[in-house]
C-alpha cells in the first residue's frame, strides 16, 4: 500500500510513517511547516479539496492525525472554531480521498467519543464543544468517504512516547511537577493510557485490513495517582501521591469555569463539567496487556533536574 499520513510530523504520525515503513508501505507526510522527512508542506486546515486531491492521486490511503488543543480558552462562541479545525478538513479530505479512489482510512480521534456511546447519560457530546466536534469528525468524515472508502476512527487516551524532539504537549508541566519538590497530589479516577508506538500498530493494522470500525485504543488502565507516581518513578523521583478530596477538586474546577465565562471564553472541555470526567474511571476494555514502562521512560526520561526546577510549582 502507498500511505499519505496528515499529520506525519507529529508525535503519533511519525510512529504511523515508521510502523508503516517497518510493514512495507510506501508512505508520504504532509504537516503545516517544512521539517525533515516531510514530503508536503500544507496547512490541511484551509485547503480546498483539489488541494487535497492532488496530495491523495496515487495513494491507497490516508490517515489524519492533527488535533486541537481542547483545554486552551478561546473568546466565545467557540463551536464554530472547534468545527473549523476538527470536522470541516477531515470532511474536505475524505471527499478528495473518495474522487481519487482511495480505499482506506484511518481517522486519529477520542476517547471521549468510546465514553459518549457507552454513557449516553453523561451528556457528553452536549456539554463540551470538543467531544461535540469529535463526535462530528467520525460521522460526518465517513459521511464523506461514501460506503467504498470503510475509515476506522482510533479513539485515543492519554498517549505517551516520543518520536525525535516530539512530545505530548501536556508532557512539560507534568515533567517539571514530577520533578519538583512540590507535593504531588491526585483526585480519585483514572484514565487509559497507551504509547504512540501501540497506537500506530492500530492505526496499521486497520489499514490493512480496510477497517472502518471504531477502535479505542489502551495498553493500561491507571488510576490519577498511578499515572503521577509512575511519572515521578520514570524520571527518578518516586514518592508518595496524596489523594484530592473529590470535593476540592470540584470546587476548583468549578470556579475555573465561572471565572472563564465572566471572562468570555470557553474552552473545548467544559470546566463546569470536567470534574465529573477526571473522577470517573475513564477505562478501556479490553486493552493491549503492553506495558507502559519504555513509554513513560521517553516521555520522562530521568536525567539530572536543573536546580532552578526543583522548586518550580506545577
């Protein structure tokens, strides 16, 4: 197969490329800026569809895997930007995927969406724009492909890894916290997790298969204060993680979101509603049975901690 992986300068993107490689695809990369192994420099964002058709002639495939900061506040309305970055390109790309033939896809999507079918009690899709604007991308993405192009959409947690210089991009604050004298403290919950290597064995293997069904993905399921240990552990300073009163970390949350809309912005997951998500157990069944451990050393290597961090507060 010859595979165009949006996205491929990215953390899970270029696991994609390598996994890919590894099997004996041919593989190209478009990302928004010129960087090594890139093949198309395009912003897919405001591309038009013959954009898009040119980039797809030849191809068998194609997998998109950019995402949106969901946590960043933005002024209100935010719907109609959420859309814009997140449902309209995927819907412009699998309408190009489909006039040039095509006969796969993979979509890099949620977690979140896996929660929203599983508890439709949660209210998900209508609380927060973000899960709202997922849940979008997969219908309206297939939509799009038509019945001859099938697109798995992987639905992702947590994913830890490193591919180059390329990290998480909450992976910082929580380095420098793990790293720091300050107490490390954790609500009740949790979260699945996985590394960007398991996520691109998916992703490949759905490929191959011309899957279009809904994956999540997860090696382990870990509880708040698991994960934060685990961090602390990886980077070589493993203590003890003091339980949140789930009351405390309500009241926070909640008085995040009133400050936000006092201010006029929103942000893609509701602070209003986001502790009810971070004391649930968001867990995936069944997972992978990987271990995180190699995961977590590259996204926490222990290396030595600038004396200037020790103190630095989270």
């Amino acid at each position: 197969m010859r595979i165009l992986v949006v996205g491929g300068s990215g953390l899970i993107g270029a696991h994609v490329v390598d996994v890919l490689r590894e099997r004996g695809h041919g593989t190209a990369s478009v990302a928004r800026t010129a960087q090594p192994g890139v093949e198309h420099r395009l912003d897919v964002e405001t591309a038009s569809v013959d954009d898009l058709r040119s980039l797809l002639a030849g191809h068998d495939g194609v997998v998109y895997a950019t995402r949106t900061d969901e946590q960043r506040p933005l002024r209100k309305p935010i719907y109609p930007r959420f859309r814009r970055d997140n449902v309209e390109p995927v819907v412009r790309l699998f309408t190009a995927a489909r006039a040039e033939g095509l006969t796969r896809g993979v979509i890099m999507g949620s977690y979140y969406t896996y929660f929203d079918r599983l508890h439709p009690q949660w209210r998900l899709a209508e609380r927060h724009t973000y899960i709202r604007c997922r849940v979008e991308q997969a219908r309206e993405g297939r939509a799009a492909a038509g019945p001859g192009l099938p697109v798995a959409v992987l639905e992702l947690p947590f994913v830890f890894g490193r591919a180059g210089d390329r990290l998480p991009n909450w992976a910082g604050p929580l380095d420098r916290w793990a790293r720091s004298r300050t107490p490390l403290v954790a609500p009740t919950g949790g979260s699945a997790a996985a590394s960007a290597r398991s996520v691109a064995e998916v992703a490949a293997d759905a490929l191959e298969q011309a899957s279009g069904a809904d994956l999540p993905v997860a090696d382990e399921n870990l509880t708040w204060p698991e994960m934060i240990g685990r961090i602390a552990e990886s980077v070589g300073r493993r203590r003890r993680v003091t339980r949140l009163p789930a009351r405390a970390a309500k009241a926070a949350l909640r008085l995040g979101g009133a400050l936000q809309g006092l201010g006029g912005k929103e942000s893609g997951i509701n602070p209003t509603y986001l502790a009810d998500l971070l004391l649930a157990d968001l867990f995936v069944e069944p997972t992978t049975g990987r271990s995180l451990d190699s995961a977590l050393r590259e996204t926490f290597p222990n290396r030595p901690t600038p004396a200037a961090e020790q103190g630095r507060p989270y």
